[in-house]
C-alpha cells in the first residue's frame, strides 16, 4: 500500500485520546512519496473513535505532497463507552 507503518504501536483499546494520539504519532509515512504528491485520497477505516489513526494517516500522505486527504468510516463510537 501507500502507507506504511514505520514502528510498532501498542493496541490503542485502553488508551485515552490523549495517550492514542501520542501513540501513533509519526508511526506511518508514505511508502513511494512520488505516487502521493499532487493527489487526492480517500482514507477508510472500519471504526472511528478518536480520529488518531485517520489524522496521522492523513498527516503522512499531507507530508509526502498530497493536496487532499478525505476520511470515511462505517461507524462511529464515543470515546470511553
């Protein structure tokens, strides 16, 4: 794929947001930045409950030149319960 994870992460389950967002930050980055740079993605993910794993997605594709990153996700889930 494009992205690719570039550390191991602890599970994100029992993490708060704060914990989540510090857990993966900087965790992906493009694999090939020459297929990114000038395009548009479409990131998916099965479940959304912080948004941590979509905003650094988005920040590694941002980084490596895309111009736009959307997200879409199947459901949505209040952090906590």
């Amino acid at each position: 794929g494009l992205l690719q994870k570039v550390r191991e992460t602890p599970p994100q389950a029992q993490l708060s947001g704060e914990e989540r967002r510090r857990n993966l930050k900087g965790a992906f980055r493009a694999h090939t930045p020459g297929a990114v740079r000038g395009r548009a993605f479409l990131l998916a993910d099965d479940v959304f409950t912080t948004g941590s794993t979509m905003e650094e997605c988005a920040r590694a594709l941002k980084k490596a030149g895309a111009v736009r990153v959307y997200a879409l996700t199947a459901a949505v889930t209040r952090f906590g319960t």
